[in-house]
C-alpha cells in the first residue's frame, strides 16, 4: 500500500480527501493529514509517504520554497497541488519543480482520481533497488541552493544558523549542507562568512567607523574573532584592508 499525507489549511478539504477519495481502490491508504506547513512537514518526515496532496498558499509559507524541499529532499515522493491560486505561470514553475498535478480547487472527483492513479503508476515503474534520493543534480536542488544563499545573503548580519536557513527551504540541516557543498563546494559557514566579509569591506570604506562596529554590524560579537575571519579569507588584516582601500 502506498502511505498518502494529506495537508491543506482548511480542515473541511482534509476531512473531504479523506473520506470521498476511494483511497484503497488505487493501492493507496492515507497515512496522516495536517492543516499546516510545519505540521505536515513533520508528517512527512514522520511518515516519508510515497504521495502527497498538498495546498501551497497556505498563510505565511512561501508554496514553491516548499515544494522544492520537500522534491529535493524526497524525490520518489509524488505530489499533486490543490489550490485555487490561478496563475499559469505559477503552475508551470511547480510543475518545473517536479510536481506530478496542479489541481485547482475546487478539484473534481475524475481530476482527483486521475491524479492518483497517474502518480502510483509513476511509483510502480520504480524498481525496487533504486535509490532516487542520490540524484546529483535537479531543478528543485538547484531552487533550493537558489533560495539558501539569498536567505544567507539577507540575514548574514544577524545571529544565524544552518537549522533556520534549512527551516526556511523546508528541509533538513543534513540535507541543506549536502546541497550547499555540492553546488558550491563550501559549507554553511564557509558562504555566510564569506557574506558578512563582503559587507564587512563596504563598511570599512567608513572611515567613521571602529572596527569593533564593523565587527558587530556584520554579526560577530567578538572582534578577535571577526579578526581572524577577515585575514583567514582576505589574506590581510582589516585594519590593512581599510589603509589600502580608504
């Protein structure tokens, strides 16, 4: 039996799925359902289901960010959207991101059960040994990197850490930092070092400025250790950058 999450902010179309859709008829048996992103998200890492139906403009939670984590860290799983956001455009970058079906709401019983059987037999043509989750490269990992670094790049002054930017993408830290490292070949720390040093050398253009602030506004509370950053990846001292460059 293939195990099916079902998720969607409005309770009445989870309870709907559930009970309308002839789910053993295909094979299939609904393993949990959730009204919201991080609940369902702790579903599926609970559950690892083999499909999911899934709104994605639920309140607060970018959609495609979504998908792409949830494609990228499970991609045998099979997913099909339920919305009523029309927009092609949207439509088609989710469906660049994997998604199986994009159903808009309110979904038809033959949509439905169209979707289902399209995607289980998507899952029969899996041979047994094979072992999806080691694909090097696809379009949603490559989304997923995209959206990382630009997090990174926007909160690098901040106190941040790998389980928020992996929290952001929808995804695991353990998943994230293999991501990272085989599309830039550095570590989480390795590109939000790299981020804040970039900021850090267009404040020290502000003669105004100690580089105690420096350190602090680029979010290092130790200027020792901001110090020993900045030689690390510049090969001089901050002090030196600043003559140099002031």
């Amino acid at each position: 039996m293939y195990k099916v999450v079902l998720v969607d902010d409005e309770a009445l179309i989870v309870e709907g799925l559930r009970q309308v859709v002839d789910w053993s008829a295909h094979g299939c048996q609904v393993a949990a359902a959730a009204c919201d992103a991080a609940s369902g998200a702790q579903a599926i890492r609970r559950h690892r289901p083999d499909i999911l139906f899934t709104d994605i403009k639920m309140p607060g939670e970018d959609g495609l960010t979504m998908l792409a984590g949830l494609k990228g860290e499970f991609p045998r799983m099979q997913i099909a959207v339920l919305t009523g956001y029309r927009d092609f455009e949207y439509a088609q970058r989710a469906i660049r991101l994997g998604v199986a079906r994009f159903l808009l709401k309110p979904s038809k019983m033959d949509e439905l059960e169209e979707a289902l059987g399209y995607m289980t037999g998507v899952l029969d043509r899996f041979p047994p040994e094979e072992k999806p989750e080691e694909q090097t490269d696809t379009a949603a990992n490559s989304f997923i990197v995209r959206q990382a670094r630009a997090y990174i790049a926007r909160h690098c002054a901040e106190k941040l850490s790998l389980q928020e930017v992996a929290e952001h993408c929808f995804i695991s830290q353990w998943h994230l930092s293999k991501l990272l490292n085989r599309h830039s070949g550095q570590t989480f720390y390795d590109l939000l070092n790299a981020e804040r040093m970039q900021r850090a050398k267009e404040l020290l253009e502000d003669p105004a400025l100690r580089i105690s602030e420096v350190a602090e506004r680029v979010g290092y509370a130790d200027t020792a250790h901001f110090s020993r950053v900045f030689k690390k990846l510049e090969g001089i001292s901050a002090g030196e950058w600043r003559n140099r460059h002031g």
